[in-house]
C-alpha cells in the first residue's frame, strides 16, 4: 500500500491586531465616483471644469433640461429649485452619501472636500468667496438675461430689457477687467471664483462676438483658463448631448414652452 504523503497544508497564520489594523489601513476603499447631475451650460461647466481639475471620480447624469428632466420626482428631491447642476457624493461627511444643489455651494463643497482651489486661510477665502458670489449674483444672472432678451424673446418690444441687461454685462466686465489688471486670476491663485466665471464669459464672447475687445484683461484670462487641460475636458461634457438635442426641430417649441413662463407649481 502506497502510504499517502500527508501534504502539510500550512493554515495561514491567524493576522495579530496589529496586522489587521495596518493592512486596514493601507487598504483605503477607492474613493466612489460622484454622481454629477448636468447639462453642459456654463453652470454646468463649472462643477465639470471643478471636478477634472480635482481629478475626482464622477459619473455623468445627464439632466436634459429642454425635456424637462429638471422635474423629474428623483431629481428635485436632490435639487429642488428644478435647476442643474447638482451632485451626490456617496462618500461625503462621515461616510454618508450627501447631495449639494446650487453651483456655487457645489464648488465650497469640493472646494472643502479636496482641499484644493478653495484655500483654508481665512483671508485668502474670503477673496475667493467675494469673487465667487459676484458671479453667483452678478454676473449669471446678469448674462442668462440677456441672452434670454437676445436670443429668446420673441416680443418686438424687449429693446429697454435688453439694453438694459447689455449694459449690466458690459459694467460687470469692467470691473473684472480692472481686477485682472494686477493679477492673473480673480483671487490671487487659480481658484473655485475663476471656474465659476469662465463659462459665463465664454458664452458672452461666442454671443456677443468683438465685446471683450474693450476688455483685453479678461480676454486673456479667459484664454488662461481656456488652455487648461482640465477646463478642456469639463467643457466638452457632454457635448454631444446637447447637438442631438438640438438637431431636432419639433423639440424647439418643447424646449420654449418648459424653460420659459415657469410659475410655481404647487
Ligand atoms: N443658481 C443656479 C442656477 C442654475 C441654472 O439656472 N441652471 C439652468 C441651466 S444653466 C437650469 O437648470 N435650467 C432649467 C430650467 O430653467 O428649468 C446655480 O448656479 O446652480
């Protein structure tokens, strides 16, 4: 009888607590991708330029806001102003998953969360903010009116509003202007204040073509940033969307009829 060779199978070594504890924590769970609710928009474009120049895992919710997605049940429980952008981080504050409407309120978030183009230092953020919410109050809205009176409005009488509104881009670049006379960026060091400006100005060069020539410090910002690898790739997102979107004609009227006249509904 061949006598069996008992193969010794070693059990592997129980870990010691200590072991355990330090492959814990070598072995950091990858971070879980944001979801980013979007529409390339130039608010759009600001969480998206954010997010690349951040490097952070994200996956792409598209939003078609000239469908209505905007009204979506789901969507207004994370954004309920019926706008976008929007995230959910499922990692956020103590691990728990967290929504964040509002672009502005979007970037502090990552701002905070990365540590990066937001700074920790009091005074330096407070220039960032000041910059940030001069965008948020001033200059998008400012813009998105007259856009709206250029390119939308279908009444003949809209010359006082879009005068108006023309003129309100034209004093805000100038004060932006004036401010980059000294420095490459609105708060010293490429910040959260600067992404949230660019897609506004981008817009407002490609609608209203030879207004940044009076500007050249803003011209040339927005060339700065423009040249960023980052700002490259947050401003194509989603794109193509948007084309098919707009290649269909019967989708126009539909389009016109839930962006413009919205009332509260109850
Ligand atoms: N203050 C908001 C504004 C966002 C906003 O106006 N988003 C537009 C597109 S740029 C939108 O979602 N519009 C949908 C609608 O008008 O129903 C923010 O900065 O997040």
């Amino acid at each position: 009888m061949k006598s069996r060779k008992s193969k010794s199978r070693k059990r592997p070594a129980k870990p010691t607590k200590a072991k355990a504890k330090k492959a814990g924590k070598s072995a950091k769970r990858a971070p879980r991708p944001i979801e980013l609710y979007y529409w390339p928009t130039p608010n759009g474009w600001k969480v998206s330029m954010m997010l690349e120049e951040c490097k952070l895992p994200y996956v792409l919710k598209p939003v078609n806001i000239g469908k209505g997605e905007q009204f979506e049940p789901g969507f207004l429980k994370i954004a309920p102003n019926n706008r976008m952008p929007a995230i959910v981080d499922p990692d956020g504050p103590g691990g728990k998953p967290i929504s964040v409407f509002e672009s502005g309120a979007i970037l502090q978030y990552l701002g905070r969360k990365t540590g990066k183009f937001y700074p920790a230092d009091e005074r330096k953020r407070v220039e960032v903010d000041e910059w940030l919410f001069w965008q948020m109050a001033g200059l998008g809205p400012m813009t998105g009116q007259a856009s709206h009176f250029r390119n939308y409005a279908k009444k003949e009488d809209n010359a006082y509003a879009l005068e108006r509104y023309t003129n309100e881009v034209h004093r805000l670049l100038g004060v932006m202007n004036k401010r980059l006379a000294t420095r490459q960026y609105l708060a010293g060091s490429y910040s959260i204040a600067d992404m949230a400006c660019w897609g506004w100005v981008k817009a407002i060069n490609g609608m209203m073509s030879g207004f940044l020539a009076e500007f050249p410090n803003v011209k040339a910002w927005l060339e700065r940033i423009g040249a960023r690898p980052a700002t490259e790739k947050g401003f194509k997102l989603g794109r193509e969307l948007r084309k098919q979107a707009a290649n269909d004609p019967k989708a126009e009227e539909e389009r016109r009829k839930i962006l413009f006249g919205q009332r509260a509904r109850t």
